[in-house]
C-alpha cells in the first residue's frame, strides 16, 4: 500500500518503521525537513499536496493545533486519512467543543478514520504491541467501509487487532478516552485497571 504521511514527528517515525518493515510504500512530508525520517524508513520526500496525491491512505501526525490545516493544504478530499491527534490542553482537557476534531477534519472531504490515539508512541514501536499474551485492540471511527477496510489492514500489520467502533460521529467519544485515560497515566495510575477484563 502506498502511504502518504504528513508530519515527521514521533507517531510517524513509530508507525513508518513499522508499516516499512511490511513492505509499504511511504512519502514524508513536513513543513520542517522531511529527509531525516525518510532516509531512515528509505521513503520519498514530497509537499503535503504531493504526499496526498501519492498516498492510497494518509496518516495526518501533526499536532491537533494544525491538523486541519495541514489537511486542508494537502487537499485529501476523498483520500482515506488516519487520524492518530490528540486535541487535548496541557491538563489533558479537551480543546474542542461541539464537534471532534476528526469531524472537522472530515470538512476538507477525505474519508476520515480515528485511530492510534489511545498509547504512548513507544506502544507503536513495540514489535509487535502484546501485552501477556495479549495483541493490543486498535479502535476505529469512521464512516467509509473502504476506509475502513484499510486502516484495519495497517492495524493488523502491527499485529494489532482493529475493532471498529462506530461511525465517526462517535470519535469526539474516542477523543475524549484519550484525554481521561492519559490524564490517569500521567498522575501515575494503571488506566487499563479501571475496567474488568471481558468475561
């Protein structure tokens, strides 16, 4: 598959590393320099637009301050976009409001899909992320069954099992886990305890 990801930072070198060892095909591209990364995933270099012109699916891995933005620039409108932000203040508050910021996304007409914003980024550099014995369960949003359809493959390629939660309406919900559950992490409590294990 090929794989246009916007941003250089942390998510995406855990997430190419991992979707490079699977024999995908990666374009980096940033408003910074995007050759560090590339060279170490061996991916191409390109502008948001051409990254979004390249990329079968896009991972958007730029802080949820400028995601919409960026999005906008690449000009993603019908392209499967994954959206791993956390838009989320320093207290680990929600910034948005009314409305996800994956809906907002979803404004600029790609087809978006929450997912990868629960864990840490070491969590994604794990090979592959089992927890005794367990493979880690990766929820999805999102409302396109194609879409879908793709983000489950790459979840699976971390040897991660997808499950989809819903419709994308449901992603201000998933948002919104992340900020209480990491706020539990950070005040160094077991979030994972809160909840009983199934059965």
């Amino acid at each position: 598959m090929r794989i246009g990801i916007l941003g250089a930072g942390d998510m995406a070198e855990a997430l190419g590393t991992q979707w490079t060892r699977q024999g995908h095909e990666l374009m980096i591209a940033t408003r910074t320099n995007p050759a560090p990364l590339a060279t170490r995933l061996e991916a191409r270099t390109g502008s948001y637009a051409e990254a979004a012109a390249f990329g079968q699916v896009l991972l958007l891995a730029v802080p949820a301050a400028a995601a919409l933005d960026v999005l906008t620039e690449a000009g993603a409108a019908g392209r499967t976009v994954i959206d791993c932000t956390n838009p989320v203040a320093p207290d680990w508050t929600l910034t948005t409001k009314d409305i996800s910021l994956a809906e907002q996304l979803a404004t600029t007409g790609a087809h978006v899909v929450k997912a990868f914003n629960l864990c840490h980024v070491d969590t994604w550099r794990l090979t592959p992320p089992v927890f005794a014995d367990r493979p880690l369960a990766v929820p999805l949003c999102g409302d396109d069954p194609t879409a879908l359809a793709q983000v489950q493959t790459l979840v699976r390629d971390l040897g991660c099992d997808p499950v989809v939660a819903g419709p994308l309406s449901r992603a201000g919900l998933l948002e919104a886990t992340a900020a209480f559950v990491i706020g539990l992490w950070m005040r160094g409590a077991d979030a994972q305890a809160i909840l009983p294990p199934l059965g």
